[in-house]
C-alpha cells in the first residue's frame, strides 16, 4: 500500500472513530450547537420583548461587561443588567430588535455577531452591530462580553 492511501485510510478510521454513534456529529460539535442554539434562543426572546423568558438563560451568577464610558457599562452582575434592559425597554417603546447575523462556537464559547434596530423614544433610529463572546455552563450563559459602536449609542441617548 502506497504512503498517500495509507494516510487516507488511517485518517478515515480516525473520523470514524470520533463520530458519536447516535448522532453522527463529532462530540465537540453537539455541544457546541447545542450552545448556539441557547444563544439565538436567548436573542429570540430578548427581540420578542419577553425579557423574563431570555433572562432565564442567564446564570444568576453571570458577569456582563460593556465597554466605554457610557451610564451602563462596566461589568454587571444579572440583577445590574436587568437595570439596563429596563432601560433599554422604556427607551425603545416598541421594542428592540437583536438579529444573530453569524456564530462560532468552540467548546463552552460563542462568538455572535448581531444587528440592532429600533426606534428610540427620542425619535432617533438606533441600529448598531454587536459582537457578543459568550460563556455557557451547564445550559446557562455565565459571562457575556458585549463589543458594540459606543460612539453611536452614545450619540442616541445624547438630547
């Protein structure tokens, strides 16, 4: 047997090998699309307006960090964040959209990028890109990094 079939050969028993039996994905990948889907769920109900169903998602023990030098960022426990989201609520009468546009997701990590919009209560139009790098454990979000253009959002909430 030539080198180049031998390599072929191992390297097919090899992904074979890996395979779960019960659903033909590598083991790495379940978890990690098992993570995603609780990220879009998280967003799906957030966008919905129904922010107790999104939240229960969340670790009660979460850390959720915001950049810049706006009223809302730093680091916030889940009850510090859910202050935010009240505002947000009332900043945004009829809502705010969050769209999952991409993810990654390797291990207990997410990487989604969103897309924004919605009509503040200023009149402004708000739609901002997001990068959200999120940590899950045991099918909960624990930490969540939130990346996002604070120049626009800064200038949204300036009168």
């Amino acid at each position: 047997m030539n080198s180049k079939l031998l390599i072929v050969v191992a390297l097919s028993f090899t992904l074979a090998a890996c395979k779960t039996h019960h659903s033909g994905q590598f083991p790495n990948n379940r978890a990690a699309a098992d993570n995603k889907a609780l990220v879009s769920e998280f967003f799906r109900y957030f966008s919905a307006g129904d922010i107790d169903a999104a939240f229960t998602l969340v670790s009660d023990d979460v850390t959720w960090w915001v950049p810049g030098n706006l009223p809302f960022s730093g680091t916030k426990t889940k009850t510090e964040y859910l202050q935010v989201v009240g505002a947000i609520k009332q900043g945004f009468p009829d809502g705010l959209q969050l769209t999952v546009s991409s993810m990654i997701a390797e291990g207990s990590k997410v990487a989604a990028e969103v897309k924004s919009h919605g009509n503040h209560a200023n009149g402004k139009t708000y739609s901002n890109t997001y990068h959200f790098l999120i940590t899950l454990d045991k099918g909960q979000i624990v930490t969540v990094k939130e990346y996002m253009d604070t120049l626009h959002l800064f200038q949204l909430i300036q009168p």
